[in-house]
C-alpha cells in the first residue's frame, strides 16, 4: 500500500502497518522520519540492523521477532541498506509479527524492484517513496524551523537554501547553527553569510575538533594550513563556545544516565557527522575544563572588540593552541 510522504510528515500516526519500506534518494526525509518513530514510541525497544547483517546470520533475526519479553512487548526494528535481496526474509518473518513492527530502509529502487513492487500492492505493509526536496518544501521547513525569528527575509531564506544544495540533511544541520548561534532570534544579514561560509567553516570546525579532542601534531598543522579570516574571530569563538557548552551539556545530563543518552538529550542535537569526534571529546574534558576555556574566550572576546591594534589571528591561535594542551591535561 502506498503512502505519500507528505501525510507521513504532517502525521507520524498514519504508519498503521507492522512493516513499511522507505526507498528514495532522500536521506534527510527518511532520517526525520526515523526521529519522529523514535519520539513516538519512546517506551518501546528499538533495535537496528543492516540488511547485511541479516543476510549473513539470517538466524539471528528469526531469533530476535520470536523472542517476545515479558518485559518488553513491543519492539521496533530499523533495517538499513536493504534491497530486493531482503524480500524473502520479510515475507516469511511478516506472519509472525505480534507487537512488533519493521521499518526498513532503501536507496532508490525502480520499479523493476520486487522489493517495491511487494510493498507497493500489499495491503498488510506500506511504502514511503522519499523523493528530493524542492525549494518549495525547503522553504516551508525554513519557515518552521525559524518562525519568530526577527529579519527572517526572502533573501535569507534563498541564502539557506543555497548554502544547502537542496539536501535536506545540510538544511537542518544549517538550521541548527542558526539557531544555536543567533540564541535572541534576531537575525543579521552579514553574520548570517558568515555563519553559512560552509567551505571555511568546515575548515575550522576540523581546527577546532583536533584541538578538543588534544591531537597537538595535527592541531599544529592545522593552525598552519586553515585560512584564519579576522573578520570571522568573533563566530570562530562562536563555534569553539557552542561545542564547550554542549559538552558541558551532556555533562550535567550524564550524571544521571548513561553517556549515549545524554548526548541524544542535548538540544538543538549532535549532527550525525560531528558525533565520533564529540564522543571522543567528552571523554577527555571535565566541566573545570570547560569552565577555564569559557573564561578565556569571554576575555579574548572583550579585547577583540575593545582594542583593535592587537594581533586577533595570533591571540585567537594561542586559544587554540591551549584548548589542545588542556584537553590533555
């Protein structure tokens, strides 16, 4: 049975079926789609496997929907990177479906795939084709997103849009720093530019993770390789406070859960991108740490704005520089 996507967007409730299959090019759909599932059955176990997993021990699968705990009822199962070489399995696991539910996920198949032409003319299992977004949809998710927000223009939505390249993963990473960084939702043409300069600030994201995470040979290579734009030491200090208090963050949380928890609690959330190097970094710094380097940067950013004849670039290194030395401290 088909669903548009759409609906599916509008109301998570509408997956009625044990098993749907989303297939399309559309990673960003098929991820919110994962996260609304996940806030939704926030009581329920789930558990993920990638269609290879399965093909190699398919016993282990059969295993895991036969075996129903007291405790815990109902289970969902995510199965990632599945084709039609899955379809087997599914038919002869769907029957034996109680409280369980399957959501399973695809690139784009055509419609020669038996895998889609199953799900398609089932009337016990659904299908979410998840195709790109156009800067219709994006815009209205901008526009979500962002709603309060002061100076939200026309031209700001397009810069978003640009700075994205139509990727819905890129939008809403693009869209969680701009809300992590302008916090008085109040919107600055020139800083937002700055903000969104994805080349030069993929560059200093990387400066700023191999300091946190204390690798001072890389660090040091880094500092010489990375183009540092004085116009920018304001929203570098910008990025180095947002990671420090996002790791203080997950401090405070963890004290009463596990890590891995805590860090999906933060909010806005860790891109999936940035994740292995947070979970190293969170291992090497302690909230004395953090306090002493959000110290230096209230200072640094003082005499930046007070004194312009300093050497911003140099004092702004030297921070980099002791961020390093200090994560291994």
């Amino acid at each position: 049975m088909i669903y548009k996507s759409y609906l599916i967007e509008q109301n998570i409730n509408l997956l009625d079926k044990k098993i749907f299959l989303f297939y399309g090019e559309n990673l960003g759909l098929k991820n919110e789609f994962k996260q609304k599932i996940k806030v939704k059955s926030k009581e329920t176990e789930i558990i993920n496997f990638s269609q290879e997993e399965i093909v190699k021990n398919e016993n282990i699968f059969f295993n895991e929907i036969l075996n129903i705990s007291l405790f815990t009822k109902e289970k969902i199962y995510f199965i990632d990177q599945a084709n039609d070489k899955i379809l087997d399995l599914i038919q002869s696991v769907e029957s034996k479906l109680e409280t369980q539910k399957i959501f399973i996920f695809s690139e784009t198949l055509d419609k020669r795939s038996k895998l889609r032409n199953y799900f398609e003319k089932s009337k016990t299992s659904g299908v979410v084709a998840c195709y790109p977004d156009n800067e219709i949809g994006l815009k209205k998710i901008i526009l979500n997103r962002l709603r309060g927000f002061e100076n939200l223009s026309l031209q700001n939505i397009d810069i978003i849009i640009e700075k994205s390249n139509l990727d819905r993963s890129k939008l809403n990473n693009e869209i969680d720093k701009i809300i992590s960084y302008f916090s008085n939702k109040k919107l600055d043409n020139e800083k937002l530019e700055l903000l969104l300069d994805i080349s030069q600030n993929e560059n200093f994201d990387t400066l700023r993770d191999e300091a946190f995470n204390g690798h001072k040979i890389k660090t040091n290579q880094l500092l010489s390789d990375t183009v540092i734009i004085t116009e920018k030491n304001i929203l570098y200090l910008n990025i180095i406070n947002q990671r420090l208090n996002k790791l203080a963050q997950v401090l405070e949380i963890s004290k009463n859960t596990d890590l891995d928890n805590a860090i999906n609690m933060i909010k806005p959330p860790i891109f999936w991108k940035d994740k292995p190097h947070f979970i190293k970094q969170i291992k090497k710094w302690n909230l004395n740490k953090i306090k002493n380097i959000l110290k230096k940067t209230y200072n640094l950013e003082i005499e930046i704005k007070s004194n312009a004849s300093i050497n911003k670039n140099v004092l702004l290194k030297k921070l980099i520089i002791d961020i390093c030395m200090l994560a291994n401290a």
